[in-house]
C-alpha cells in the first residue's frame, strides 16, 4: 500500500499557490517510471476533457485504479502535474521538428513543416488538449502562465531561427522585426485551432498546412522594390503637394 501523505495545497479551493512550480523527478526505479508514465498518460486525457481548472487528482486516480495519495507522492499537486503533462508535451513536438528540420532544403519547406507539425500535434488527439493550450495556459497570470510562455519560446524558437537564416538568404523581408513574423505565423494557425475547437470538427491537416504557409509565405517575403519605391515617391508626392496648399496665401 503506498504511504499517505496530505494533500498539496492547491487540492483544496482557497490555497495559494506556490512561489515556484517545479517539477519532482520520481525515484529512478523501473516501477516508479512506469507509474509516472502511467499517471502523466491518464492526466493528459482528464485535463484534455476538462481542462485546467475543472480537472482533479481524485478523477486521475480513480481511472487509474490507485488512491489519491499514490498521485501525490509523485506529483505535489494537480498544478506540477499539468506542468509535467504539458511540458511532455512541447518536449514531444520540438524533438520532432529538431529531428526533422535540417533535412529539409529551402525557407519554404521548412516553414511548410513546421506548420504542418503544429496542427498535426495539437489536433491529432481531439481539440482538448489544443483548447487547453490556447485558453487556459494563456489566461492565468501565475506561475502555470510563466511556465507555458517558457515552454512557447522554446517551441517557437526554431521558427525563429528558420526565419532569421531565411532573411540572410535574402527570401525573408528586412523591414518587419521577426517577431512579428513569428505573429503572423501562428495567428493564422490559431485563428484555425479556434475554430476546430468551437465547431468541433475535424480539419483536413495537409490542406489546412498548405494554405496556411502559402498565405504567410506571401507575407514574409521581400516586397516588390520597384512597386515599393513608387509607392513611396506617391506618398512623398502627396506630403509635398498638402505642404504647397497649407502655405498657399489665401484666395489664391
């Protein structure tokens, strides 16, 4: 029978949470990694069905047929546990575009890819776990909130540096921070997710990815110089003209 130690204090409803959420590594013995792996597979499908703040440690035990405590003495709480699931998660989807990536030849395919990845991940089990990512890590304002922002700019990171290799190549444009190009990546993509998850309907991932990246790769690259410098010259053109009218004497 495993030992029985109280419950954490965020088990209950008026506790504070901790200062730091910091994610306990179990004993390395064979039973208690199979046990973890267990635990994190049956989290994963509650907070995925209920999200964040309706999902409870006793439901996770129950569908695994153990007591409460067992959840406790490897997780302190369903807090560090959603930062475990979720951070299992990430580690998953970076090691696959990591491990895939550099293969790829060209700014376009690497983007293709990575788009393709994104919506392959968080939609391939249903929109639960998706909604859980995009609503509630994003809403809280504590240290489960500080956790997910870490976690998204490791995610995030390769696009970030396919973007900056694709500038140097000259097919990315130089007048938008990357940062923004990173936005006008993943907005599209959300937009999407969002309305996955409202509508409750599955999406045709390839077609999705293809337009999707089409779409940005219109975006990030390069504008027309030529068209662009018109544009301008029109702009300045204009300026001078409403400079002449405003200091024109009147009558005249």
């Amino acid at each position: 029978m495993p030992r029985s130690v109280p419950p954490p204090a965020d088990a209950g409803h008026a506790a504070a949470p901790p200062a730091v959420v910091q994610v306990r590594r179990a004993p390395a013995s064979a039973k208690s990694e199979q046990r973890i792996r267990d635990i994190l597979r049956v989290a994963r499908a509650v907070f995925s069905e209920h999200g964040y703040e309706r999902a409870t440690t006793i439901d996770i035990a129950q569908r695994l047929g153990v007591s409460e405590a067992t959840v406790f003495t490897y997780f302190r709480g369903k807090r560090e546990l959603c930062v475990r699931v979720l951070s299992d998660w990430y580690d998953e989807i970076i090691a696959d575009i990591e491990a895939n990536l550099p293969a790829l030849s060209g700014t376009y395919a690497k983007l293709h890819f990575v788009i393709h990845a994104h919506l392959r991940h968080l939609l391939v089990d249903g929109t639960g776990l998706c909604a859980l990512i995009l609503s509630e890590g994003r809403a809280r304002n504590d240290e489960l909130g500080e956790t997910f922002s870490q976690l998204q700019r490791r995610y995030t990171a390769p696009v970030m540096a396919v973007l900056a290799t694709g500038r140097e190549r000259g097919e990315i444009r130089q007048d938008v921070p990357l940062r923004l190009l990173r936005a006008m990546i993943y907005g599209p993509m959300e937009h999407v997710l969002w309305g996955a998850i409202r509508r409750n309907e599955a999406v045709d991932i390839d077609a999705t990815a293809e337009q999707v990246t089409r779409l940005i790769w219109q975006t990030v690259q390069p504008p027309d110089l030529d068209t662009l410098a018109l544009v301008r010259f029109q702009g300045e053109v204009s300026e001078a003209l409403a400079h002449l009218k405003a200091a024109a004497p009147p009558g005249r």
